[in-house]
C-alpha cells in the first residue's frame, strides 16, 4: 500500500510534466487553425462583397471595395502630388485619378523666387493638357514676377483656349507686378481665352487688362457673367468697367480698386437691366506719389448718386477696404451718405474719420480697425452704435477704449452684436469699472458669455 500510494503522485507527477510540456505546442496549434479559419471567412465575405458589387475579376483587389465617388472625395483633399502617389495603389485608383471629376479645377503655380510651395511641373502639365482638355472648367494660375515663370503662366494660358473655361483666376504670390513683364503675351493670351470661353468669375490682380479686353470679355460673356473681380489693374480706367457692366446684366458680384469708381459705373449697375448685383467691394490703396488724387472719378460721386445705389439695392452688401494709406488721404472719402454695410480700416485712422463714418455710413453691419493712434476712441465708437441700429460686428485691434465705454457699447446694441472684440491691452481701467466688470456686465448685455481678447505669456 505505501509503494502504491508512493508511486501514484510520481506517475501522476510525471504526467502532469508531461502535460506541461506538450501544452503549449497544442495551444499554438489551436492558435493557428483559429487564426486560419478567420482569414478564411474574411476572405470569404470580401468575395462575396465583391461580387455583389461586381468588381471580382481575376485578381481581386481589396482596395477595389471602395466606393468610387468616396475615393474622389477623397482624392480632392489631397494635393497633386499625393494623388499622383495614389494612383499607384492599384489599377482601380489609377482609373479614378483620371476621372473627370478630379480635374474640373486645377492651380497652376510658377514662381522661382520663393521656396513655400512648388511649381507644377512640366510634366503634370503636358499630361493635364494630353488627357483632361476638355475637363478643365476653373483654373487659378499663381506666377510670381520672374521672366521665366510669367513665360510658363503664357504658356498655359494659350492652351487654355482649348478648355471649356468657366472661373479663371490669376493672382501674383510675391506681390510684383505681371504687368511690368511681357505685358503684349499676357493681352494675347487672355483675349483668346475671353474669345473662346464663356466665363462666370474673372478674378485677376497685377495684370495688363485694358479697356479693349474688357470690351471682348463683356461681348462674349455677357450672358454668363456672374463675378467680376479686378485688383491693381491700373490700365483699365472706370469708363471701361462701366461698358462691361452695361452689356453683363447678370452680374451679381464686383470687387474692383477705389480708382475704378466713378458716377457713370453706379449709375450703369443702377440701369432697368441690373437688379442682381448682391455685393460691392472696393479696395482702397494710396497710390503712386506723382497721381493727382483729385483726378479720381471717385470725386464725382454725390450723394443724389449714393442714394440712387442704396434705393435700387436696398439689400445689397457694400463693403469698403483700407490699406496702407496716409492720414490726410482720409479726407476724400465720407463727404457725403454712403450705403456701405462693411468697412475695414487695415491702417491707421484718425479720430475725425471715424465721427464722419458715425455720421455718413448709417447702414453699417460690420466695422474692422486695425488702428487708431493713441488716443481713446469711446466717443467716436459710441456715437457709431447710436447711429447705426444695424451693427453687428465690432473688431478693435491697436484702439484704446475705456472699460465703461465697451459696457455702455453693449448696452446700446446689445444681443444683436454677434461679435465683439476687445484686446486687454487697449482696454482701460477705471476706479468704477475694471476689465472684470466689464467682462460681466457686456457678456449681461449680449445675453451670452464674452471675454477680452488676450496675448498669452509663454514661460520658458
């Protein structure tokens, strides 16, 4: 009995160190068919979709169970360079990257001069010009000043012709003139394009438009013609503008230069033929010393024809931008009422102007300072809120205001401000009101949280 019962734990020892032993080898065993029979039934259900989606053939592709128009939407938020990338995927993606969706729009980008981005390459061009011609409905060509990229922006601009052009959209990215080089290339390839294509939007800025092709463009696209956008094109005079709009009557959108304003443009934009014009910019920049500023057509504009604008266009967005102008530039403007519903001052203005604006500009909505010197402008901002019951927005960069003015802002406009900013530092403090009482009683006034704006401390 004692051997017995001795030798029992030793077999049952043994077995269970046999057991111990082998166990892991049946464990990966089960591992691997389990892992096997998996792939086998992902395998399964993937044919299986694939042929209900008949896209099985004799090498199936996972990447194939992709939707086509989800692979175009997401190929449209990568760039050029990462879609060519993709089109090496699979034959499928190939397909899609030269679907015609892709390349409705396309930018077109040349500059020697900086390093930001790269230019397309010549390559990419031929390819678009051999395989999507007929594609290519919108088009933004960025060109520095450099001889050799205004050459290839020519370049392309010729074979354009040849494209079913609706948006064109020529912008400089270092900010030299394209009119200064080559401008005779630019006029010959621009007129083919408003020659051959019905546009929608022109968005150029820097360039050697004239008259005469504004003239070509109003002929051809005066039944498509929707946006009209100009900037810095000095060769082109107010008188051509209005001949354009005469003849465009569906135009709904016009952002041009202060240079370009003048009676006989309102008064065109204000005929029996235009009642869709929604929004009006005008960009505001000092020009070159020698000009004679009373020279401008905008000085001709009374009030009889701001009133003209604002009866025919009760809705219409007026929008006016200040850039980089000298103080005493100020006084050719706000002499009489305006309609304007937006104006930005993106540079220093004096206090006077903005009692003018109080005064002159009573259907404002929004207003923008970058800068008003260094003097509080409580009473000025006051008086603007008072006179102007549909203001919206406010936006005070570098502008002293003292805290119990902004709260007093609040008061007078109260909900209907929709956005108010306020930079601490400009905000001064009194014995009665500090920037924390200010901050509660303005945020009491608009019936929702607000806060000063703040530059933060970065500690090292």
């Amino acid at each position: 009995m004692e051997c017995g019962s001795i030798m029992e734990p030793s077999c049952s020892h043994t077995d269970d160190r046999i057991t111990l032993q082998t166990q892991p080898k049946r464990s990966n065993s089960r591992l691997s068919s389990s892992s096997s029979q998996r792939a086998k039934m992902v395998k399964l259900r993937l044919e299986q979709l694939a042929k209900d989606l008949c896209l099985i053939g004799d090498r199936m592709s996972v990447w194939l169970l992709l939707p086509i128009n989800l692979l175009i939407a997401i190929f449209k938020l990568l760039s050029v360079y990462d879609r060519a990338r993709c089109s090496c995927v699979c034959k499928h993606w190939k397909t899609v990257y030269h679907m015609p969706d892709l390349w409705h729009q396309f930018v077109f980008e040349f500059h020697q001069t900086t390093t930001m981005s790269k230019s397309t390459p010549i390559m990419l061009i031929r390819q678009i010009f051999e395989k999507h011609t007929k594609d290519i409905k919108c088009v933004i060509i960025k060109v520095d000043g450099c001889q050799q990229s205004v050459d290839a922006a020519c370049s392309v601009l010729t074979q354009l012709v040849h494209c079913p052009i609706h948006s064109l959209q020529l912008s400089s990215i270092t900010g030299q003139e394209l009119r200064s080089a080559q401008s005779h290339k630019f006029v010959k390839a621009l007129k083919g394009i408003f020659v051959n294509s019905d546009l929608k939007s022109l968005n150029i800025e820097e360039t050697p438009i004239d008259d005469e092709l504004m003239a070509v463009l109003a002929t051809k696209s005066q039944a498509t013609l929707r946006c009209l956008r100009l900037s810095n094109c000095p060769m082109i005079s107010a008188a051509g503008i209005a001949s354009a709009i005469n003849n465009c009557s569906h135009l709904y959108e016009l952002i041009i230069d202060y240079t370009h304003m003048s009676k006989a443009l309102l008064q065109a934009l204000c005929s029996s033929t235009h009642h869709k014009v929604k929004h009006l910019s005008v960009n505001v920049t000092e020009q070159d010393e020698h000009m004679n500023t009373q020279t401008i057509p905008w000085q001709s504009i009374g009030s009889d024809t701001w009133d003209l604008l604002a009866h025919h266009y009760p809705e219409i967005k007026f929008s006016l931008q200040f850039y980089a102008i000298k103080e005493e530039f100020y006084h050719h403007f706000f002499c009489s009422m305006m309609p304007l519903t937006s104006l930005s001052f993106g540079c220093l203005v004096p206090k006077i102007i903005l009692s003018r604006v109080a005064t002159q500009c009573t259907r404002l909505t929004e207003l923008y300072i970058a800068n008003s010197g260094n003097e509080p402008i409580n009473e000025e901002i006051l008086k603007i809120a008072r006179r102007c019951p549909h203001l919206k927005v406010l936006e005070l960069g570098n502008c002293l205001m003292k805290c119990y003015a902004v709260v007093e802002l609040a008061k007078l406009c109260g909900p209907r401000l929709s956005k108010l900013v306020i930079h601490e530092e400009a905000s001064l403090e009194s014995q009665d009101c500090d920037i924390k009482t200010m901050v509660s009683q303005v945020s009491s006034y608009m019936q929702r949280t607000w806060n000063v704006e703040y530059i933060p401390i970065w500690f090292e």
